[in-house]
C-alpha cells in the first residue's frame, strides 16, 4: 500500500533506501549499478562529500531567502560561475528548480523580449518532433512527444514541430550528413515564412536529443544553418540543454561542439547533479537589456527561484567538475563507452543503431537490422529492458515503443561522470545480457 502518487498506479517501485557513488541500494538490499543517473541527472555519482559538505555549511548559514526580498551570495556566485562558463553573450542566469520551469521561464522570456520591444504579434513557436522539454503546458506545448501532448493537445499553446535532426532514420541515401543537416534548415526556414515570419517567437530544439528519441546527435552544420534561418527572421534560438548540457556530452554545454550560439538556453539535471532540484536559463544581453530598459521587470517567478542550498549544491558540482577534469574524463572515456557497446552490440541483430557522445549514448533497438522495422509496441522491448536490466542490478533509461510505434525501442544510458573504465564495462556486460534476453524473447 503506498499514498505517494507514483507515475505508474498500478505497481510500486522498490524502495531506495541509501546510496553512494556509482550504486543505489533498495530496502531488500539489492545493490543497483546506476547506468543513467536516473535521467541523466546525477553527474558526479552519489553521495559526493563535497557537494554534501556545501548543502549544509549553506543550511547552517542561510536555508532560504524569498527572491523578492533578497538575492543571496550562493546564487550571485552560481550566476557568476555560470556566466564564466558560459556560450558567448550570455549576461544572466534565471534560477529555477528543474528543467520544465527553465523551459517554460525561457519561452516566457522569448514571448516577453518581443512585447519589450514593440513586436507583439510573435506568438508561435516552432519546434521539432520526438523532442522533450517537460510536463508543464508551455514546455509540453513545445515538446514534439505524441503520447505524452495527447490527453494535454486541446489546451496546449500554438507550436509547428518539425522533423528531428535523426540521420539514421530520415537521411536520405542520396545526400550527406551536411547536405540534410541543410535541407532540415531549409524547412525550418519554410516553416517560419509559412507561419509568417514576424509571428514566430522562436525555434526551441534539444543540441542533443535525448529522452523521446535515444540521443540524436546533430550531424555537422545543421545548428549553424539553422541559427543562420533564425536570423534571418528575427526569430529567437531556444536550445534545451537540460539533459544534454552541464558537460554530459563532454563539454559543459553541448552547443559548444556545434559552434552555435543560442539566444536562451536551459540548464538542469546535471547542474544539481540530483543534489538539490535546480535549472536555470541563460539569457543573451540583448533579451535582459529589452526587459531592463523597457517595463523593468520580467512578468514570471517561483518561490523557490535561487534557492540557496539548491544553488550551493550546483556551485559544488561546478567546482569538482572543473577541479577534477571531469569534462576531458568524459570525453575520453566516452570514447571508451562508445567503443565498448559498438564491440558488444554493434552485430546485434535487434540493435539498428548506437549513438551519443561523451557520456550519453543511444541503443535504438528494431526488430529487423535490414529494413529498421522496430518491434511491435505492444511487446513491450523497452519497458522489459528496463525491468530486466534491474532484475541484473542495472539501472539503464529506456523509452520508445509504447510512446511511438513508429520509432520504436531505446536504451539511453547516461553514467555518473565518476564512472570507472570497470564500471562502463560492467554496465556494457549487464545491458547487452539484457538486451539478448529480451529481444530474443520478442523476436
Ligand atoms: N528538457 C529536456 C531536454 C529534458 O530531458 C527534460 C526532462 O527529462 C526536461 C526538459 C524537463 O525537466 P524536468 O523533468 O526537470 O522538469
């Protein structure tokens, strides 16, 4: 019996009772090696005593001061930090409490930018298919995932999405990487002038996608096309960074690697590491100056906005992932990952394809190599996966089949950046044991 409203009504999880580094342990005392960092959240593992002795020397200090009273050192610092560190142009930081609210804070200030400065007939957004960017209505509104806009689609905010930049799937034969990275930009560009181009808020798009299509790594100039169109129009460049940045793809901010530079971008996730729940967005000086300059405030606010244990915890992160190197770790044995599941999984007969950078990779798992058919949603491969992985003590992130029959199954796997060349072979054993056993129960 259990009175927390879990997502799933009909079952209850194990109880996690501790953990500590790479491991959860559950109150039967099963020990699970965590292979996703939940969702791409906990960047430098569990129990880290740095971050834990931040959060409570902050706690003695200063719990919490409410944000229209009063900002705080912690927060000015994170800001600080985080501007340091930031994409070119970037002036402040939004401090909320998940990637949601950064995503909906982001299109509330895109929207407001355009007020600001005399052009308020910009109310649509554009933005992609099998594409995340939360639960709340704006960011479900944007958000390219079928089954979950479904029950929401009648009161969901004006959105046009377009094709994902997905090349295993819909490059065509005859062009290469750059020639459809341009094409999808040209159909960004028709999108807009379609819609009416002095009505388009803004393109909002995930650098790397993750949670509704198994990590769509840009192929090479798409970002820069696209940015280009944006221009063009006078639109606005929202790039979602909340699973993807704060160094999982092996820089802090996965728009480095395309040499972009967004207007807003959102941060979460791994800026707590799962210490504290914390996003912010960054925000180019052109969008804050608007509102500074204009009506002097920014129309939007949470209670928890700068919270200073939440923002003494992402400080922490910040410092240990600077101080430990952990980005050069991530791209080095990222590399090592990649090559690892390619070894073990690259002649699967149910694995089309593996993809990812740094420490965030894809499985994307079909029923026929030849044709990329996926497997019947109604198998269940995903959720099996996943169940099966923890029955091994994995923990691995798995989606698809039942939210697209189209798309079919994924494995996403997003390690602790803390993880041993031992632990990535270990989680490449327990996952393709997993993926054998199930597949070859579906196939
Ligand atoms: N944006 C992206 C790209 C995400 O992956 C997620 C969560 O998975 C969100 C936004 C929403 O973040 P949260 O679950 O913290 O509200």
């Amino acid at each position: 019996m259990t009175r927390v409203f879990h997502r799933h009504l009909r079952s209850t999880p194990p109880v996690a009772v501790s953990a500590a580094g790479m491991r959860i342990y559950d109150a039967a005392g099963r020990s699970y090696l965590d292979a996703s960092g939940g969702a791409a959240v906990s960047s430098l593992g569990h129990g880290h005593p740095d971050v834990i002795a931040a959060m409570h020397a902050q706690i003695d200090r200063l719990p919490y001061a409410h944000t229209s009273f009063f900002t705080s050192e912690t927060a000015e610092r994170l800001a600080d930090e985080l501007i340091r560190t930031a994409p070119e142009g970037m002036s402040h930081v939004y401090l909320v409490s998940g990637g949601s609210e950064a995503v909906e804070s982001a299109l509330k200030m895109a929207r407001q930018y355009f007020v600001e400065i005399g052009q308020p007939q910009r109310t649509h957004f554009i933005a992609r298919r099998q594409s995340y960017h939360g639960n709340t209505l704006g960011a479900l509104a944007v958000g390219g995932n079928e089954w979950r806009r479904a029950p929401f689609a009648p009161i969901l905010v004006a959105a046009t999405h377009l094709a994902p930049c997905y090349p295993y799937r819909e490059q065509r034969a005859d062009e290469t990487p750059e020639q459809y990275g341009l094409r999808l930009a040209a159909e960004l560009d028709a999108a807009i002038v379609a819609q009416g181009a002095d009505s388009v808020i803004a393109f909002v798009a995930e650098t790397v996608g993750g949670a509704t299509a198994g990590v769509l790594t840009p192929v090479p100039g798409y970002f820069k096309a696209v940015r280009e169109v944006c221009d063009k129009h006078g639109v606005l460049l929202i790039l979602d960074e909340v699973m993807c940045g704060m160094g999982r793809t092996g820089t802090l901010y996965a728009s480095e690697q395309e040499d972009v530079v967004p207007d807003l971008v959102t941060i979460a996730k791994g800026l707590g590491g799962g210490y504290q729940p914390i996003g912010a967005v960054l925000a180019q000086r052109k969008i804050v100056d608007a509102m500074s300059k204009g009506s002097g405030f920014f129309q939007h606010g949470h209670t928890y906005l700068g919270h200073p244990v939440a923002c003494a915890a992402a400080l922490a992160v910040q410092n240990v992932i600077h101080r430990d190197g952990l980005l050069e770790k991530v791209r080095a044995d990222g590399r090592a990952l990649g090559a690892m599941l390619r070894v073990a999984l690259g002649g699967h007969p149910n694995v089309g394809d593996i993809r990812g950078r740094g420490f965030f990779w894809g499985i994307e798992l079909v029923a026929d190599r030849a044709s990329k058919r996926p497997f019947a949603p109604a198998l269940k491969v995903n959720a099996t996966i996943k169940k099966d992985a923890m029955a091994r003590g994995l923990l691995c992130y798995p989606f698809g089949g039942t939210v697209d029959g189209v798309h079919g199954d994924h494995v996403l796997l997003a390690p602790p950046f803390i993880a041993s060349r031992e632990d990535l072979q270990e989680i490449t054993r327990l996952l393709t044991a997993s993926i054998d056993a199930v597949t070859q129960a579906a196939s």
